[in-house]
C-alpha cells in the first residue's frame, strides 16, 4: 500500500485532517486500530467551538450537525450555592458553541470519507513507524491481532493516534521535550436517559467538589462529578452518584431531573505537551501530542486546530513545494496549544476543590469565579477562550 500522507488513527484528528487534504487534492489513507462499530460508539466530549462548526459546513460535513445539533449561547457558573450566566455570544459578538456528541462527528467524517472513496482500513493497529528521519517513511501495521505485519509506504505519516499510540514513541526519547501536570483527582461520568434540566451547563464549584450538568440530547444527559482518580466505579451505586449530583447542584427554586444511569466511568485528570511535534517526515497531531483536562472542552477543538494548521503546511509542499510551514508547523501548533492548556488548567483549578492546596489558593479561585461575575474583561476573556480563539494565520 501506498499514500501520499499516511495517518494513524481514525480519531477527530486523523479523520479531519483527511478530509482537509482531500479538499485539496491530497490523497491520504487512514489505518485505524479499532472497528468502525467502536469508534462510532465510545462516548467522549460533546463541545464544539465555534470554528470547528463552520469548518464542517465548508468541509460538506454539517448537514446532520445543523440539523440535530444545539447551539449554546452561553454557559452557567455556579458557587456558593448561586448561579451566574456567561453571556458567551454577547461577550464575542454573537459567536456561540454547539453541543453535538464526538462520536456523531465522527460518524458524519467517516461516513463522507468512504462515500468520497477515501480508504480508512479498520482492525489495522499500526505497529512502527521507519525511516521517518529519512525519505521514505513507512508504516508497519497488522489487521487484527494475528495479521501479518504489512507496510503503508508514504511521503508523509501523520500520528493521531490519540495519547496511548505509537506515534509519539517512534520520536527518540532523548529528542522529546515533554511537559506533564497530574491532577489530584478525576471525574466520574454518566450517560442518563433524563430530560434536561437547565438550559445551559451547568459548571459548578461546591464544598464537596467540582459538578458540570451536561447534555447530548432532550432525553440522555451527560453529568460529571469531582472524585478520587483511582477510586473504583463499583463504589458508585446510582443512588450515590444522583444524591453527589444534586447537592452539589443545589440551587434555590431548582430541582436535578434524574433517571436511568445507563453509563458510567471515572477518568484522571491531567494536562500534557509533547512540544516535539515532528521528527523528520513524521508528525504528531491532537492528543498524540497534548492532552488537557476536560473542564475548558478543548480537547477535540485542539485537535482539529492542529490538523488546519498542518493540511496547510502539507498543501505547500505537495502543490509549491514549499518546506517551510512543515517546518515551523510545531511552533505554529503550540502557540494555540499552551493558550488552550492555559485555558484549561485555570477552568479546572478554578472549579475544583483540591485537598493539596492551601485555604489561600481555593480564595483566590473564589475571587477568580466573581471576577468573572462582576468584570466584564473577565468574563470576555472566559467566554472567547471557550467559544474558540481565532486562527493567527
Ligand atoms: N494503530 C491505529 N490506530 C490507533 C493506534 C494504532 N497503534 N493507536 C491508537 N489508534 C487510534 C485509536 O483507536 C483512536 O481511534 O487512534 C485514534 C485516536 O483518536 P483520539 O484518541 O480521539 O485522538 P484525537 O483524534 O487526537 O482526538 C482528540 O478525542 O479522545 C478525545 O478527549 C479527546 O477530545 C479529544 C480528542
Ligand atoms: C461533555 O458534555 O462531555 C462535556 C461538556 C463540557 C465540558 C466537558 C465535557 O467542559
């Protein structure tokens, strides 16, 4: 086998980044380690910014999304018992984000890639990448667990393979520059087949820890609580996860609207740069490279945002031969990587209580909540890093 670009992973970057090549006459082939059924189905953020959207509108992608997706126009803080709506379209001259699950776009990109004829090969787990330091790079992958190693010669391989992939291992370690921050804890999340219950997420900061209300549609909720990161989810009855959920909620004049929990499972928290995002003809993209704690929704926003700025720089080299914005397509990434990263590690210390900090630090994150409540500055800056930063170039 044969491409002009080879890609790990059939994530929201690998899928993208296909789609953006294509636009411009790039030929590209997908290996995917999972079965479509799999990847359509594991359930994982639902935020989109603002440009993502308009991205799947230009892309021919955003038919389903307009139609079923729901657009928010701002989001809601809660401490201290009491609410307080971030105006987010109002804050970015009528900008807004939409709520629409990452496995429905991935359905959407993976269904229009395969009506173009585009090749995504599912059940091919990629096991090495060769020669990336080189001309003529290589990757050796296996259809199923018995399969015969296979090669995918290409110019180009693009890693996105997510951050357990093998991508990120086949650049020596010695030439990594990484940077990691673990949080203290984690969040428990749950799918539940209930109304909504407020109009907005809800991002709440409590006594007894972080709470966020959110939705996938008028009938299946998606909440997430504060808990220890390797606690055991059979600690967790139904009972227990409702009771934490509405007290942490509580709001005068309100009332959770519960249901059957059909999903549940507890996820660390943590904040991650690979800043070694290419290695010779070899290139990392989303969380292969970076991951950030769910609170600010960045996760696949960012991913998206690294595959634009790296189809661009691909599109110079294939159509004019240019070198250059390969070459500088790490440093253009991390600037909107360490914005994003910023972002969400002050939407996470801000809403979270963290047992190993001091009295004087949860103060000051109070005073960062009501700063954002009372200035306008403030809050402008919350809601544009939230609804998605523009594009430098
Ligand atoms: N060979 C082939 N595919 C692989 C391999 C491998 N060896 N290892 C991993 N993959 C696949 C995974 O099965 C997954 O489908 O790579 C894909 C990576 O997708 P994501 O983990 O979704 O990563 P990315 O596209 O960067 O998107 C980041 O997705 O997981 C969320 O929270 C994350 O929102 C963020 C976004
Ligand atoms: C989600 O709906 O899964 C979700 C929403 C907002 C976040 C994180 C996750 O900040």
């Amino acid at each position: 086998m044969r491409a002009q670009v080879g890609i790990i992973g059939a994530g929201p970057a690998g899928l993208f980044l296909a789609h953006l090549l294509h636009r411009v006459g790039i030929e590209s082939v997908i290996l995917e380690a999972r079965s479509r059924a799999e990847v359509e189905g594991t359930v994982r953020a639902g935020v989109l910014e603002h440009w993502v959207t308009d991205l799947m509108d230009e892309l021919g992608l955003g038919t389903r999304m307009r139609r079923e997706a729901h657009q928010h126009d701002g989001i809601t803080l809660q401490w201290n018992g009491e609410r307080h709506h971030v105006d987010i379209a109002g804050l970015t001259s009528g900008r807004h984000v939409t709520v629409y699950p990452q496995h429905e776009v991935l359905i959407d990109l993976i269904e229009a890639r395969l009506k173009q004829g585009g090749a995504i090969v599912f059940g091919a787990s990629a096991v090495s990448i060769t020669g990336a330091d080189g001309d003529t790079p290589r990757i050796e992958f296996r259809r199923g667990p018995d399969g015969a190693l296979e090669p995918l010669h290409c110019d180009y391989v693009v890693a996105a393979d997510g951050f357990h992939g093998p991508g990120r291992r086949a650049i020596p370690e010695a030439m990594r520059c990484e940077y990691q921050k673990l949080y203290p804890f984690g969040w428990l999340g749950i799918l539940a087949r209930a109304p909504l219950s407020w109009h907005e997420l809800i991002y709440a900061n409590q006594n007894a820890g972080f709470a966020l209300c959110s939705t996938r549609s008028a009938d299946v909720q998606r909440m997430y609580i504060q808990c220890d990161p390797v606690d055991d989810i059979a600690n967790w009855s139904d009972d227990r996860i409702w009771g934490e959920l509405c007290s942490r909620l509580a709001c005068d004049g309100w009332t959770l609207k519960e249901g059957p929990i059909f999903q549940k499972g507890i996820i660390p928290l943590r904040s991650f740069v690979c800043e070694t995002m290419q290695f010779g003809r070899l290139f990392l993209a989303g969380d292969a490279a970076h991951i950030v704690p769910p609170t600010g929704a960045k996760g696949l926003n960012l991913a998206v945002a690294d595959v634009v700025v790296l189809a661009r720089a691909l599109e110079a080299r294939f159509k004019s031969n240019r070198q250059d914005l390969l070459d500088g397509y790490a440093s253009r990434a991390l600037r909107r990587v360490w914005k994003a990263e910023r972002f969400s590690w002050y939407m996470t210390t801000m809403l979270h209580r963290n047992d190993q900090e001091s009295a004087f630090e949860h103060r000051i994150h109070l005073a960062d909540l009501d700063l954002v409540r009372t200035n306008r500055s403030a809050a402008a800056a919350l809601a544009e890093n939230y609804v998605g930063l523009p594009f430098e170039d």
